[in-house]
C-alpha cells in the first residue's frame, strides 16, 4: 500500500518529460534513447526529470539519495553488410 502512495506521482512526472520508466519496490529507472546527436539534450531532460521527481518526493517528506542518482549512457553502432546473393 505505502509503495502506491509513494509511486502514484512518479508517473505523470515521467511522462512530462517523456521518459520512459519502470517502478520496482525501492527503485525507479527512467531511460530513453535518441541519436547521438541529440544526447545532450536527452541528458537535459533527464535532468529536469529528476529534479522534479526530488520535488515530488519531497512534497511526501521522502528524498532522493543522491550517492544512487546515476546516468549510464550506451551507444552502439551498426554497420551495413552487404546482402550476399545466390
């Protein structure tokens, strides 16, 4: 019960940030993706996710632990292969 009061919130907060998101019992992990060219401005918003996530919790007298806060960013790069014919 304490999970769905401390949770119901989070969601609409990603959503205005059009984060994608997935809520676990003592944990929230939002991630995205866009091209390379656009990271920045993803980390903006990610950014601006979180801060307002903290403002969030703290309206419920709950706080972000900041040492747990983290970026992870992935890049992978695919390469074209020549279709082999027969």
């Amino acid at each position: 019960m304490l999970f769905v009061t401390y949770t119901e919130g989070t969601t609409s907060v990603f959503d205005a940030h059009v984060a994608q998101y997935h809520l676990f019992a003592d944990d929230a992990q939002s991630y995205d993706h866009c091209p390379v060219s656009a990271a920045s401005s993803l980390v903006t918003r990610l950014l601006s996710c979180v801060t307002d996530l903290a403002n969030s919790y703290a309206s419920l007298r709950l706080q972000l632990n900041p040492s747990k806060t983290e970026f992870i960013c992935m890049v992978w790069y695919t390469s074209q292969f020549s279709q082999v014919t027969d």
